[in-house]
C-alpha cells in the first residue's frame, strides 16, 4: 500500500497525489489518501469511481478522512480508456465563474446572467456540461434566481459541476441544491477536451 498525506492540502492536490501514487504502483495494489475535509473525500471517490477503482472511505476524526482505492490489473492498464468512456466525449461546455455577466453595474450584471443561463435552456444543441466556479458556485446554492433554469438543463442531460474548493469559500457546502462537486484538475481535463467552451 503506498499512503499519501494531503492533510491541509487545496484542490486539486490531493487528486493529483492520488494519481501519481496510483502510476507507480505499475500494478495491482491499494492507495490511501489522508485528507481534512470532506470535499476532497467527494473528489476522491468521484475520481475513482470515473476510473473503476474500489473505494472505500472513512472518518477517523475531525478534519481528518481516509480514502482507500483499490486498483486491479486492468484498471492500471485502461485508465486512459476508462476516463475517456467516462467523460472523453468531446462537445461543448459552458463555464460560469461569477453570478454576474459583464462589468459595469452588478444589478445589471445579475439580470444579464439570468437571462445567459435561461437562453442555454433554448438552445437547439445543449452543452455536455456546465462548469460553475468562483462566485458562480453560488448560482447552483440554496436561493439562487437560476435553480429553475438550471434544474431543466440537468433534467435534459447536462451535467451541472461545481468546485468543491468555491463552496467551501463561502461557506455554501450544505446549501449546493443542484447537480455535484468537482475539483480543479476536473475542470482543467474537461475544459481541455471540450470542442469549444461558452462563457459569458
């Protein structure tokens, strides 16, 4: 077993430990992660269930988790082909990192992203995914204008992600209403393969 110690480590070290572990195993074998916060137990069980691993966590005490991932022959020899199963397809995303649009007067700013996120509901083609970030992560939280809207895109097959790390910042992480958490190496890998990108 090799064990990584993320302790007080910020998104998305702890993901990124986590796979270089997992490269040098060269094998069959069992990786452990330690970490602070259950964010980071969310981005760890997401990555390896993406990939096929075992995973099993547990609370040892405050501000203190373990995640194990069990990795077996083939899953060491496919990681590539089972991310790209799992969300390699290309087409288009959309990033949000504020709740308003544009610069200028932020009541306008609001009502213009408002209006952004209700016109990606009309669109003949959806986006695979919406990336929300920064003070865009409080636009999927509890009293958010847009939960209607965004509720539909997800109802239709769009996947909604939010950075773990922005909820935690403003303290939202009990308030998330719609879709998961996500953490920055996912955001970049998706950003990175998508065909292109709509931001506001």
């Amino acid at each position: 077993m090799i064990k990584i110690d993320a302790v007080g480590d910020v998104c998305p070290i702890p993901v990124v430990k986590t796979k270089n572990a997992i490269k040098e195993l060269k094998g069959p074998g069992t990786v452990e992660t330690l970490v602070d916060n259950e964010i980071a137990v969310q981005n760890l069980t997401k990555m390896a269930n993406q990939k096929g691993y075992k995973v099993e966590s547990k609370k040892i005490k405050d501000d203190l988790y373990s995640v194990v991932m069990t990795v077996g022959e083939a899953q060491t020899e496919n990681t590539e082909q089972i991310l790209t199963a799992a969300d390699g397809t290309r087409g288009s995303i959309a990033v949000i990192s504020s709740g308003f649009m544009g610069t200028g007067d932020d009541t306008l700013g609001a009502m213009l992203m408002k209006s952004f996120i209700f016109a990606l509901t009309q669109q003949e083609s959806l986006p695979k995914a919406v990336l929300f970030y920064n003070g865009g992560a409080k636009l999927t939280c509890e009293g958010s204008s847009s939960l209607e809207d965004i509720s539909y895109l997800a109802e239709h097959g769009v996947e909604i992600l939010t950075c773990g790390t922005c909820l935690k910042h403003y303290d939202l992480s009990d308030k998330l209403r719609i879709g998961g958490v996500t953490n920055m190496y996912e955001i970049v890998e998706r950003m990175s393969r998508a065909s292109h990108i709509i931001k506001p």
